[in-house]
C-alpha cells in the first residue's frame, strides 16, 4: 500500500506519525501550509508528496507555487 493510499484514511495523529516516521520536510508557505516528500524513492514511481494544513484541509487555499512542486 503506498503512502498516497494510507494518507486518505488516517487519523491526524496517524498522518502526523507517519509523516514524522516516513516524511521528509520540503517547506512551509505563508499560509503554515508543511509540505512534505516521502524519505524513500521507489524507481519507475512517481514522488510521493503531501501537505499538512494549517486547520481544515482546503486544497483551494494552496498558493499557485505550489501547484506544480
């Protein structure tokens, strides 16, 4: 089960262990938006990114930067 997957399903303490055991810390925006990249690399597979929000998740308040990280 890849990371992506887990994430959909996880409690915030959950998603805040998994991130501490498994993330690597990309940055933080403005808006306290964390941006993180999975620590491990799987050849022929995309990165694995995510983001930790500030409060409510709300994909629409990522700034355009980010967009394409």
């Amino acid at each position: 089960m890849g990371i992506g997957s887990v994430l959909g399903v996880l409690s915030n303490v959950q998603i805040k262990l998994l991130t501490a055991l498994k993330g690597e810390f990309v940055a933080e925006d403005a808006l306290g938006h964390r941006y993180y990249r999975a620590k491990a690399k799987i050849a022929g597979r995309p990165e694995r990114r995510w983001v930790i929000y500030p409060g409510e998740p709300e994909a629409s308040s990522i700034p355009p930067e980010w967009h394409g990280w």
